[in-house]
C-alpha cells in the first residue's frame, strides 16, 4: 500500500460514530486513540470495541516480504 493512502475503520453504535483515519505510518496513533477513546467514561466505545478495531488496523499492516535464496552453488538443487 502507497503511504500515500489513507485507511479507515468505523463502528456505529447506537447515536455514536466512531471514524478512525490513518495512514501507514500513524497506525500506533489510530491504536493509541482507540485507546483513550474507550478510556473515556462518557462514550459508548468500549475496550471490546477498541480490541476488535485494533485488530482490523493490525491485520492491514503490509507483511514484509521474505527474501528467498537460491541454491548454494556447492549444493544440488
């Protein structure tokens, strides 16, 4: 993903909207917010809440790409 772009996560809930925006490199901010936002007792958004956002922001984290080696040229293939 371009850092450029710009991911979204959002939860309805009830009369509340919960819209988190971020990109590639302020993902621990967007993890961070959720956190105080369920820290805050005058809102519906709970640590359940937080927890299952959170795992949606992890799980669009870009997987580095595993460098594969070739054949040892002392070994068959």
């Amino acid at each position: 993903m371009d850092s450029r772009d710009i991911n979204v996560v959002a939860l309805v809930k009830g009369n509340e909207r919960y819209v988190f925006l971020y990109d590639d490199e302020s993902r621990d901010a967007a993890l961070r917010a959720m956190a105080r936002q369920a820290a805050h007792p005058d809102l519906s958004f709970s640590w359940y809440d937080a927890a299952v956002l959170g795992d949606k922001v992890r799980a669009s984290t870009p997987k580095p790409q595993r460098l594969r080696f070739g054949n040892r040229a002392d070994r068959p293939a």
